[in-house]
C-alpha cells in the first residue's frame, strides 16, 4: 500500500546492532517517513487547524453567549450544527481542551452540554442602530430604474402582456 504512494511515503532502511541470536551478519530495518512535499503539506494542515481554532472558538462562543440564561447549549443539537459552523467533527473533546479558559462539558437531566465559562466582552458589542437620516440613500429606500433596459408598459399573466394604456 505504501509503495503505491511514492509522493507521499519514502520507504528507507536503518541498520540494527547484531544480537547474540543473529550474531552472522548486520540486519536491517524498514522504516517509513512522509516525503518532504508531504511533510510540508502536513505541516501547514496542522497550522491551518491551529488558526481556525480560535475563529472557530470565537463563533461557537457568540453561539452560547446568546444561548439560554445558563449560557449552555446541548452536544446533541450542537452536532446538527456544526457542519453549518464549520466545527469539526472532535469539536466537543478538541475546543474544550484547547480553550478550557472559554468551554466546559457539563451533565444535564437532557444529556452533556457544551456550558460558556468566561464571557467576553469583545464578542457581545452592541451593533447600534441607523437614523433615518443614514437610510435615505439607500436602494431599498427607492424604486429600482433599469435605464438600458427598455420593457413595454404592462402586466404579465399567464404568458399574455396585459398592455395598460
């Protein structure tokens, strides 16, 4: 199976010290390593997950800082979730461990649920709201004009222009 990857695996030998039991002759041993390519590959997978899991810890903090009072949201429905927000599979056991600082697993009477342990302040800012004033330039304010666009004044139903004269 290996050998059927040489881009990714590079198969090399080390040699072993003879022991009393094959005390004939040097012996070696297969051993297998990523190639280069691959192990730069794996690298930055590894950092790409490093760097999402802090935006990933931030949405899934917003989440439960909107959730219930108690601030806590169950695995169960949060699993259904996750493919929508991007968490990973392992979301539950990785992110906890990673940020025990922001999540911790408790028990319910309903089952385990993901609890927020620290809220921040940062996350929870208060998007203010528009004026009047701010809105009158804005294209839902106003009718939309399509001056290249020439249609004839009328009413489609059911495949006959109705012409309003």
């Amino acid at each position: 199976m290996i050998r059927r990857y040489p881009t990714i695996f590079e198969l090399f030998t080390i040699p072993t010290p003879p022991t009393p039991f094959h005390a004939t002759g040097p012996l070696s041993q297969l051993c297998v390593r990523l190639t280069p390519a691959a192990e730069a590959l794996a690298r930055k997978e590894t950092d790409l997950k490093k760097c999402m899991s802090n935006s990933l810890a931030a949405k899934l903090q917003k989440l439960l800082m909107l959730a219930s009072p108690n601030h806590r949201l169950l695995l169960s429905k949060l699993v259904h979730l996750g493919p929508d927000l991007g968490l990973p599979i392992n979301f539950h056991s990785r992110l906890c461990n990673d940020h025990p600082d922001k999540f911790k697993v408790v028990d319910t009477s309903y089952g385990h649920a993901l609890e927020l342990v620290n809220w921040d302040s940062n996350l929870a800012k208060i998007i203010p709201l528009r004026d009047e004033n701010d809105s009158v330039g804005l294209i839902v304010d106003r009718p939309l004009k399509f001056k290249h666009l020439r249609l004839r004044r009328g009413l489609i139903s059911r495949g006959n222009i109705v012409v309003i004269s």
